[in-house]
C-alpha cells in the first residue's frame, strides 16, 4: 500500500526481499544495523547484544527479587 500510495507500485519478488532484509533476524544478524561495529570503547558488547528480541516476562530471567521490588 506505501508503494502505491508513493506512486510506485513494488513487484512481489521485490516486496518478498523486503520482507526478509526488514525480518528480525536478518536485522539482527547484520552488522549495519545492530551497532556491532561501534568500538568496544564506546559501547560493551560484552554485556549482550543490542537487539534483543523481547518476550513478554521475560524480565523474570534478566532480574533480582530486590531488583524487581525496587522497580
């Protein structure tokens, strides 16, 4: 519908890329988008990656009793 409404109409072979190269994982996995290419001096990628796919709950596992209680 953007496509069109932009006035130009994209063909399914191209929308099917699109979909792929927008997914979560190929996002994740790509180094022009997940910030794996900033120096370690700026930013800890040792402390997890910067995408993270978030699951409802999932803070359980991140979390300390004590930390939840502060939060």
């Amino acid at each position: 519908r953007l496509g069109a409404f932009l006035g130009c109409p994209l063909g399914l072979e191209t929308l099917g890329a699109l979909e792929q190269h927008c997914s979560f994982v190929a996002m994740r996995d790509n180094a022009m988008a997940n910030y794996t290419l900033i120096p370690p001096e700026i930013m800890d990628h040792s402390q997890g990656r910067f995408m993270r796919k978030g699951v409802v709950g999932d803070w359980h596992h991140h979390f300390t009793p004590e930390q939840n209680s502060c939060f």
